[in-house]
C-alpha cells in the first residue's frame, strides 16, 4: 500500500518512467498533485506497469497511490476497454473446473488460463498427474490494478484466498505470476490467512527438471525474457529461479538494454485504453511503438527466443516476435521442449483477439 510517510517528493520515481517522459521538475509537480488530491495528468496516461514501486527505494510504493487515485476519481479509462476485459474474459468465459487425479498428487491452480491454450493443460506431458483448480473461481483479482481500479482487488481479494483455502492441500503451484503476486502484495497487506504455502511455478519447474534431469536435453537456445508487471509486487527475485532453471535447460539467457529493473511493459494494456489519448487508435499505435521497443531490444542483443510468465504477455508480443524471427514461449513450454521433446504450445494472441493492430 501507498506509505506516504516514506515520500519526499523527490520525483524521481516519476522522472524514472519509461512512458511518461518527464523531466525532474515536472515529477515533482506531478507527484505532488497525486498526493493532494488534486488531478494530475499521470492519471490518464499511467499504462499500469507499476515499475515506479521499483524506481522508489525509500519503499514509498507512489505505483499503489497512483492507481487508487484513479479508481477514486474515476478515471477516463476506467470504465474503458481494459476493465471490461477483464471482467467479461475473467467471471464470464473461463470455465469453472477441478481436475482431481491422486490424492497425494500436487495442486496447481491455473487461474483463467485455460482460455488461451485449452489443451495445454490436458495434452502435454508436464502437467499429467497434476490436480488442477481453474476458472473464473480462482481468478486472482489481482490484475484488475489493470482496469485502474483497486477497489475490485480489495473487494474479492478474500474470495480468492478462500477458493485456494479450499483445496486439499498444504502447497499450491500458481501457474500465472499474477497469481502468486498478492500473497506478497494485496493479500499479505490485508492479513489474509491461508493453509497452504504459495508455489512460484518457476520453482516447480526447476525441481521437475532436477527430478528429471538425466532426460534433460539442452536446448541451445538464446532467451532473453519478458516479465510481467507482476514481478514488481515483490516477493522472490524471479531472475534467480530464470537463471537456474535456464542453466539446467542449457538455454543462455540474455542480457539486454529493457531488462531487470528497466523492464518495459508488453504494451497491452497501453493499447487496451490505457495510453496518451482518450483515441483508442493512438493507443494502438503506443502499443506499437511499446512492442517494437520491446522486440527491437531482445533482437538487437541475439535472442532467438523469448520467454513469459504471462499468458497476457504473450499474447501482446506473439505476433511481433515472430514478424522478427523470435520464438514466443511460456517457461513451462521451455521445460516441456526439453524433457518431452514437445513443440511450444501456440497461445492464442492478441492480434488474433483484435486486443491490439
């Protein structure tokens, strides 16, 4: 949540933005018209990425003010495309199901992303023995910071946790970052309770390939990453379970300018409504020039794959990846290339949603 006792107005977290393009002082004014209450312009071209939580070490968290700022004002996208997405793809098309298959078998909860790639989850070989819990049930709510609202995240937060509490279990595997993003975030700064310990599918991955390791076959590839807003929630360093599960795959990782904590956003939500404009066209083309940025960079340093822990990501940055001769892929699908020798799973993108031109 927003500390404002830890802000001294330095601006910097602002200044830091990859898509505001202020200068110092600008900033500071900014920053100083959130605090009062007063309207600033970063509530109508904020993308959400919440990178400036990052860009502030005093821990001031201005990404959390930012976005309740927005929803308290009533922002001119929050009612717009982004919000309604979510909403309709999230509570109205993903199915509600639990897959049970052993008792003693690991739980993995799947959110809604069952949508993008309906037969991942059945065909592939990783996730066989696996129960599963997906759907609009176990939707995380956490990615509604995305629709400029954070009354909704606080709202359902406790459903959540309750339908995860539910499962017969002492462990769950959360299969979007998304989803494991609150328990360090929304749900920990609620004091929600939960029965079970939060596993990052990253690190279940990394003990698949080790209890697997002697069918391990290096990959050879050069992968440079795409991380999710989420990552910024806290918790874990998500680079130091990359870098371990890259180096059991004998996938080289690669460094480049748009990474770490210079991370630029997939560019969907810019595209969805949240941008420079109230024109949903020049949105569009934002997202464009946030996507090539975004592929331009990983290509320019040699990547020949990229890797997401988004299904949202993906579909974002799919299409342009592979205009550029880069290789869209999920981290499991990275696991299941090398184990099983499976092709990597085509997600559906945005282009072919019509979500971005």
């Amino acid at each position: 949540m927003w500390n404002p006792e830890r802000c001294d107005l330095c601006g910097e977290c602002l200044e830091s933005c990859l898509y505001l393009g202020y200068d110092l002082e600008r900033a500071k004014k900014e920053m100083q018209l959130l605090i009062s209450g007063e309207h600033s312009e970063v509530l109508d071209r904020c993308i959400t990425c919440s990178a400036c939580n990052t860009y502030c070490y005093k821990g001031a968290r201005p990404f959390d003010l930012i976005v309740h700022r927005m929803d308290e004002e009533g922002s001119q996208f929050k009612k717009g495309s982004a919000t309604a997405l979510l909403e309709v793809f999230c509570f109205n098309l993903a199915r509600n199901f639990v897959r049970k298959t052993k008792k003693d078998a690991p739980w993995m909860s799947i959110c809604c992303m069952e949508y993008f790639q309906p037969h991942l989850f059945w065909d592939s070989k990783l996730f066989e023995g696996l129960n599963i819990a997906g759907g609009g049930d176990y939707f995380c709510v956490n990615g509604m910071i995305h629709g400029r609202q954070d009354t909704a995240v606080f709202e359902n937060m406790q459903g959540y946790i309750d339908q995860l509490n539910k499962l017969p279990t002492d462990e769950i595997i959360l299969f979007h970052d998304e989803c494991y993003a609150p328990f360090f975030s929304y749900a920990k700064d609620m004091k929600l309770e939960t029965n079970f310990k939060p596993i990052h599918l990253l690190e279940w991955l990394i003990e698949v390939v080790k209890d697997n390791y002697k069918d391990v076959k290096k990959l050879g590839v050069r992968c440079a990453i795409s991380l999710p807003c989420s990552v910024r929630a806290s918790g874990p360093d998500r680079h130091i379970w990359i870098e371990e599960l890259f180096d059991l795959l004998g996938v080289e990782l690669v460094e480049r300018k748009y990474d770490r904590k210079n991370q630029i956003c997939c560019g969907a939500v810019a595209g969805l409504g949240g941008g420079a404009s109230e024109d949903l066209a020049e949105n569009q083309r934002f997202s464009q020039e946030i996507r090539e940025k975004n592929v331009n960079d990983a290509k320019n340093f040699g990547a020949d794959h990229m890797m997401f822990l988004c299904p949202f990501c993906y579909a974002a940055l799919a299409y342009d990846n592979k205009a550029a001769g880069i290789m869209p892929v999920m981290a499991a699908d990275l696991v299941r290339m090398s184990l099983y020798g499976e092709k990597p799973t085509e997600y559906v993108t945005a282009l072919e949603k019509g979500w971005i031109v």
